[in-house]
C-alpha cells in the first residue's frame, strides 16, 4: 500500500503544473509545521521536532530555489521572505523555539492561500481580480 501512495505521489508532482507545484510546496510546509505545533513538548520528542522544521525548510528552500528572479520586484519580495522563513526556522531548531514554527507555518498559510487564489484566478482568465502574486515568478520545469 505504501509503495503505491509514494508511487501517486511522484507521478503527482511530476506531471503537476507549476501552479500545483507551487501549492505542493505550500502544502508540505504548512502540513509539518502543523505537525511540529501539535507536539506537547518538543523537547522531550526533539528528533521528531527537528525532522518537522527541516521538511519545512526543504518546501521553503524549494520554492527559493524555483522563482524566477527576471519576473521583477515580486520575486525579490518572495525572496527575502522565504529567506526570513529559513531564518525563523533555524532559530527554531537551535532555540527548540516553537513561536518561529508557528509564525512561519501562519505566513506560509496566509502565502497559500493568496496563491491558490491567484492560480485559480489566472485559469479562468479574470485577471482584473489577481492578487499581486503569479505563477511566471516561479522557475518550475514543466
């Protein structure tokens, strides 16, 4: 049964749009820094802990590494806030602070948000309602 849920999941991200790329990423930050959160007492768990912030630093590093910065001024904002992200969340790890776990995980939710918005905005072609965020940022193959 595993294999066949990690087997879906690559087929997923492989044939997905940038869009849906982009909204994965989202996903798996929110997901573990949801996870992370719900732990009682992070210290007594903290390899779990850590595991948790890393797999959010991958998903952040990651839509780091994929905006396109010839877009314009939206891809050095999302630059210099994924880099703050990175930051917090090294403090969280070094620190076991929690509040930088739960500060990024709410801007993540907030930027996912925003961004499924935008993506489902430009599908159906109304684009006087766009939020200031588009996909052309991101450097995604595919």
């Amino acid at each position: 049964m595993n294999q066949g849920y990690s087997a879906y999941k690559t087929a997923n991200v492989e044939t997905a749009d940038k869009g849906k790329l982009i909204i994965i990423c989202y996903d798996v930050a929110v997901k573990y820094g949801n996870l992370a959160l719900e732990m009682e007492n992070p210290k007594s768990n903290i390899e779990q802990y850590v595991k948790y912030v890393y797999k959010m630093q991958d998903a952040i590093s990651e839509l780091l590494s994929a905006l396109n910065m010839d877009v314009g001024e939206i891809s050095v904002n999302l630059y210099r806030l994924y880099e703050y992200m990175l930051y917090r969340l090294t403090q969280a790890v070094v620190k076991v602070d929690i509040e930088a776990v739960r500060e990024v995980a709410d801007m993540m939710t907030d930027l996912r948000s925003a961004w499924k918005v935008a993506i489902q905005t430009v599908k159906t072609g109304k684009t006087e309602s766009v939020a200031p965020i588009n996909s052309k940022a991101f450097a995604f193959n595919g």
